[in-house]
C-alpha cells in the first residue's frame, strides 16, 4: 500500500502550495537521478524486494500516486479507468450492502450501480444530495453515500462537509467524485470526506490521451481493502498511462487557471444570450450554488452548462455549428468540449433538460471560444 504522502518541502520545512507541488511532487531526489520518473516497463521483479509483480506495483504508478496523494491530503492508488476505480471501491462493500447515490452524477456511474444491484450486489438508494434531509434518510443503514461536486452536468454544489457529517452519525463512509473540480480547487478529505474519487482522464491528465482513475484516502484500513482488490481483480493501470498523467499534472495549475478563466467569462456572456434560458455554472453570483461553492472551493472551475432555447434538435445543431469548439464527449482536455447530455438515455433518467449542453472550457483564446459559440447558437436557432 502506498505510505502517507511524503511530497518536497521549502528550506523552511513549510509544505509546498498546490501550484508548486503539482510541478516538483513524484520527482526523483537522489545526486545523479533524472529529473523525470523514467517510465518503467516491467512485468516481474527480482525475488527478494518489496515487489514481486506488476499487478502490486510499478515505480511509474508510484511517482503519480505520491503527488495525487500529497494533493488531496491522503494516499493514493491508480487504476486502469476512473470506472475501475469506483467498481473496486463498490466490491469492497459487504453483500447486499445499502449505499446512498447521488441521483445527480455520472451517468456510468449510475449504470455500475444499477448494474451490482440487478445481481443482488448492493441495495442502492438515489438521493438528492442537495436536500439535507434526504441524505439522512438515505443513510440510515447504510454502508456508504456517494456523492459528486460539482455534478454532473447540472454543475449543482453539494454541501460536503454537513453530508459527512450526516453520513458519519449513521456509520456510512463518504466517498466524493472530485474530477470535476480537481484537488486544486476542491479537497474532500478536509471537508470531512473517508475517499476520493478522480478520473484522471479529464483535468489530471488533461490531453485526451489516456485512461486513469484513482482513489485517494486517509483511512488505512479502507484502503488496505480497496488495494486487495486492485490486486485481485488487476484493475491496475498501464503504465504509459500513469506517465503520461503525471506528465499532464505538471501543467494542471497553468491549464486550470486558464480553462476557468474561460468557464467564466463564456458564462458570463451566455448568461445575455438571447438563445440562451438558463446557465449553469457556481461562478455566477446568481447561481444557486454560488455561496456554497465560494465556501468550499478555491475556484469555480472550468467546467459549466447551458440550456438552450428551443427543441433539443436545436441544441443538436449547436453542437454540429462549431468549429473550434470540438463536438465530443467527455472533459478536462485543453481543448474545450461540447455535448448535449440528455442524449444518453441515463441522463434523460437523471432528470438532464433536454436542450442542456456541457462545456468543458479548454485554453484557447476567449475571443475566439465566444466567436465560435456565438455564431453557432445563432445559426441554430434562425
């Protein structure tokens, strides 16, 4: 199991900010080393250290766990996918278990659950996790409550603290998808949180150009179980994989501080959209979410949504009309992304408007991002 996160240190012995530990944590140390982690293809070890084979380490996973960890405050182990990472923390719950769901977070989460319920694997309840009131009741027998914030894609805020709280009187651990807002804006485990879920392959990695979850925790007994089944099930990550995230981590501050500029101003200019209803994103003052996420947050984030006037055929050809904005799934990438969620049936199921399209906000020039999305919406709307 990886040890505490043990990442560089000033000459004041002070722990490095965020912005600084991203570039210099995971690093080799030693007078002669490279500066780089090399990326250690290797499928068995030599008789006699700490590892025996690939499935229960590799220093490549090593380098990207210890910065990962030092970020969230916790220990971390990677994963072949963010979906790996969250099946190997469901399989560590008892048969049948009871566990409260966010009814407001990745579809494919939604699947996996409803997936282990259909065997008689766990006994899921989907909450509202902004109603305080309906955690409680959720949570009430049961053995874990999983929640995302921001959600996605309606980009509602949750209340992380007073959930765990709630949680923690009733005996259920709280895991949090933070992928959305990344430790640099966000850190669950300070806020109360038992394990933190990222997909590594959006902000992290940050180039669409790999898959990797992770799971980072404090508790040592939960994730001495949740390395058994890494192991056991070899749920492990490649290790170009884990490379190339850490590589994509160096840059996440820069990218991140880039992508919620542009968040900001493109809600900003939406929210005065003729073509425009509704505008999702906790940086706007009017947004419900805003005092809270100001609370909890360093940041608003680079991801936002927004819900078009019209049919969703109207949406559909916003997506089709842009340019430099890429028409594609998923998120976090420098490059800024655009879909409409509702056309996966389990959105639709989860309550997503039908004309509701997420942006993930990438780094290209603003001027040219609004352009692009200006133009768009007003030929599909003509």
């Amino acid at each position: 199991m990886p040890g505490p996160p043990n990442g560089p240190t000033p000459p004041d012995g002070s722990p490095l900010r965020p912005d600084s530990l991203v570039v210099a944590g995971g690093r080799p140390h030693e007078a002669g080393d490279p500066i780089n982690r090399p990326v250690s293809f290797n499928s068995t070890y030599r008789t006699g250290g700490r590892l025996a084979y690939a499935r229960e380490g590799n220093p490549t996973w090593a380098a990207f766990e210890e910065v990962l960890g030092a970020l969230e405050g916790g220990s971390c182990l990677a994963f072949a996918s963010g979906m790996a990472a969250a099946a190997a923390l469901l399989e560590t719950l008892p048969a049948e278990a009871r566990i409260a769901v966010s009814g407001v977070a990745y579809h494919g989460l939604g699947e996996l659950v409803r997936d282990r319920a259909a065997a008689g694997r766990l006994r899921p309840e989907f909450v509202d996790a902004a109603d305080l009131d309906e955690i409680a009741s959720g949570c009430d027998g049961a053995a874990l409550l999983w929640l995302e914030t921001p959600t996605n894609p309606l980009m509602g805020i949750v209340d992380i603290a007073a959930a765990a709280r709630i949680a923690h009187e009733r005996g259920a651990l709280v895991v949090v998808d933070n992928t959305f807002a990344t430790p640099l804006r966000q850190r669950p485990l300070a806020l109360g949180a038992d394990v933190v879920l990222h997909s590594a392959t959006k902000f992290l990695g940050g180039h669409a150009d790999l898959l990797l979850g992770a799971l980072v925790s404090a508790n040592g007994e939960a994730l001495e179980r949740i390395e058994r089944r890494r192991v056991v099930d070899g749920s492990v990550p490649g290790v170009m994989e884990a490379f190339l995230a850490l590589r994509g981590v160096r840059t996440l501050a820069v990218r991140l501080d880039r992508g919620e500029r542009n968040a900001a101003e493109l809600a900003r200019r939406l929210a005065g959209h003729p073509a425009v209803e509704r505008v999702r994103y906790p940086g706007l003052p009017d947004d419900p979410g805003h005092r809270l996420a100001a609370e909890q947050m360093s940041g608003f984030g680079a991801m936002l949504a927004f819900e078009t006037v019209g049919d969703a055929a109207a949406a559909d050809r916003v997506c089709d009309e842009v340019r430099l904005i890429n028409h594609a799934t998923s998120l976090g990438g420098v490059e800024s992304l655009l879909e409409r969620r509702a056309r996966y049936p389990t959105e639709v199921r989860a309550g997503t408007p039908p004309t509701l399209l997420r942006l993930s906000a990438g780094i290209e020039n603003v001027e040219d991002l609004w352009a692009d999305l200006d133009r768009a919406l007003a030929e599909a709307t003509a």
